[in-house]
C-alpha cells in the first residue's frame, strides 16, 4: 500500500506554483483556460473527461497529475467501480509501471474519501 500523500502534494504544487503564476500569469492564465475549455461538459461528460486525464497522468508516470485529477473526480461522483475499470484499461495500455500508478491513484482515491458527518 502506498503511503504517498496526494493531498499534501497537491497543497505543495499549489505553494511552489504561487510565485511562478505571478512571474508568468499570462502563459499560466492561458494554461488554465485550455484547461477549462477542454474540461467542460460537451460530447463528453466532466467525469468522463477526468478519467481521460487521470488515465494520461498515470501512463504519463505523474503523481501530481494522479492527486488533482483523483480529487476532481471525487468531487464529480466517481465511483470506485469507475475508477478501477480506468484503471484496468491503463494497466493494458501500459503494463507494470502503469500498474504501479494504479495503486498510487487507488490510495489516493482511498485517502480522499469524504468523511462522514
């Protein structure tokens, strides 16, 4: 089981970008539109868009990518049942690396689970 902490990563790439989307507001303010533009509901649905990238950030080996897109489905009700079959199809695609990835979103996906009230 990993013990890798998505969350505090995700806080910490937030941290480390503040000063860069200053310095460069343009390109990131650009970046975030692509980012919104291509995200948006359309053809395809947000949750299915979000799949789509988390399965880019696993193949692509990126934890970072795995945390903030873990999180966006979460907040658009993925199941878990979802997820996996994502993830199966990322193994296919991908083999042991990407297998290794698949644990590392399952536990993010384990640590992002909303508490019950």
């Amino acid at each position: 089981m990993s013990t890798f902490d998505h969350q505090s990563l995700i806080q910490n790439i937030n941290h480390q970008l503040g000063p860069f989307r200053k310095t460069q507001s343009e390109a990131l303010a650009g970046f975030g539109q692509l980012a919104r533009a291509s995200m948006a509901e359309g053809a395809i649905g947000a949750k299915h868009k979000e799949l789509i990238a988390l399965a880019i950030g696993i193949t692509q080996r990126c934890s970072g990518c795995v945390g903030f897109h873990v999180k966006a489905l979460r907040r658009l009700n993925c199941t878990r049942a979802e997820l996996e079959e994502m993830l199966a199809v990322c193994v296919y695609m991908g083999g042991g690396p990407a297998l290794m990835y698949a644990a590392e979103a399952l536990s993010a996906w384990d640590q992002m689970e909303p508490q019950s009230a």
